[in-house]
C-alpha cells in the first residue's frame, strides 16, 4: 500500500516526463486498480508486457526523484509550513496571556495566512 502511495505521488510531480503508454499503465494499474490481465486485455498485449512496461515506469520515477528530488523538497516545504504555522499559534496564545499586544496579533495571523497560501 505504501508503495503504491509513493508511486502515485511520483506520477503527480513526474508522470508527465513518461510517455504516454506508461502514463496510461500507470494510470490504469495505480489509480483505476486494474489487474495487469485486465489492462492486457484491454490494451492487447500480454500481462508480462504490461509488467515490464509498469515497472520501467515505475524505475523510471524512482530515478528522476533521485536525481530532482523535487517529492521531497515538497515534503520538507510541507513540514517547514507546518512548523511555521505552529510556532504561530504559539506566539499567538502567549501574545493572549500577556496582554495582547494588537502588532504582535496582526503578525502572527498575517503569518498564518501567508503559510496556508503556500501550502495551496
């Protein structure tokens, strides 16, 4: 399962550097869960075949993540915005017990805003 997630999320940052072929057996494999006989059937191939090609797919993906690792760039972007957004609050709820200063409320909301724009 955690395969195929990964998978997916490689074909979302890099499914358009694959060719239209491996784009479609991808597609059919990971997001409509077809069986490999099935998409063999419906492609008129063999299931072998469609083996092959998926898992040149999938090496594929797995290569250009090595290379661009633009899937986990995104993570650490995620995980930084996240971060941000928490020590927002946290600013917030101390800025509440001290007197609520209205510069420092205005900062952290502004903060917060711009944090879930670039999470979008």
């Amino acid at each position: 399962m955690a395969k195929n997630l990964e998978i997916t999320i490689l074909m979302d940052f890099y499914g358009d550097m694959l060719t239209a072929k491996q784009r479609e057996f991808l597609d059919l494999y990971y997001n409509e869960d077809l069986s490999l006989a099935e998409i063999a059937a419906n492609v008129g191939i063999t299931r072998q075949g469609v083996r092959d090609a998926i898992k040149r797919a999938e090496c594929q993906l797995i290569e250009m993540e090595e290379r661009l690792k633009l899937v986990s760039r995104f993570r650490e972007v995620q995980k930084g915005l996240e971060e941000i957004m928490d020590c927002a609050t946290r600013i917030s709820a101390e800025n509440r017990k001290s007197g609520l200063s209205r510069e420092i409320n205005d900062l952290t909301v502004r903060i917060k805003s711009i944090a879930i724009s670039l999470s979008e």
